[in-house]
C-alpha cells in the first residue's frame, strides 16, 4: 500500500471520530463533508490531468482517464452518502 492512500484512510477514519468525540458532529455529517470537499477539489483541478497541462506533461491520455474516473468515484460516493443521509436521518444521531 502506498503512503498516500494509508493517509487518506487515516483521515476519512479519523476525522469523523474527532469531530464526534471534540465537536459532538454526527460520522455522517462529516463524511459527506470530506466526500464533498474531495470531490469539488478534484473538479477545480481537474483540467491540470488534461493532455500537455500541469499534471500530464507527457500528454498521456490514460492520466486524463484516470483522473475522470477518479472523479465520478468520488462524485458517486458522495451522492450514495447523501442519499443515505437523507433516507435515514436517524443516522445524524451518531456520534454525535
């Protein structure tokens, strides 16, 4: 496993548990935000992995791919957490 993936799960694991123990905000609160900002964050720089740009220098189009599908990913997690969120607003009463 790489380093970076090791500390995205540390944050998506360990930001909900602090916000919940020091701030009283509900896991799912907090994991829709960190999926939102991911996913924004991802569109604002989602033309530096286009061919010949800042990320893609070498022009290839298998980071463009990459990085669209990387995209929808996180688009399609933060909808299914939503969706979640909304259908069962019971679970707003965790950790918080």
């Amino acid at each position: 496993m790489s380093k970076g993936f090791l500390m995205s799960t540390a944050v998506v694991i360990g930001a909900p548990i602090a916000l919940s123990v020091f701030a009283n905000v509900a896991y799912i609160y907090t994991l829709c935000g960190l999926f939102a900002w991911a996913t924004v964050g991802h569109l604002v720089t989602l033309d530096d992995d286009m061919p010949g740009e800042w990320s893609n220098m070498e022009r290839s189009p298998e980071v463009w791919r990459k990085s669209k599908i990387e995209l929808l990913a996180k688009f399609v997690v933060f909808c299914v957490l939503l969706a979640v969120m909304l259908r069962f607003p019971q679970l707003a009463l965790y950790g918080a």
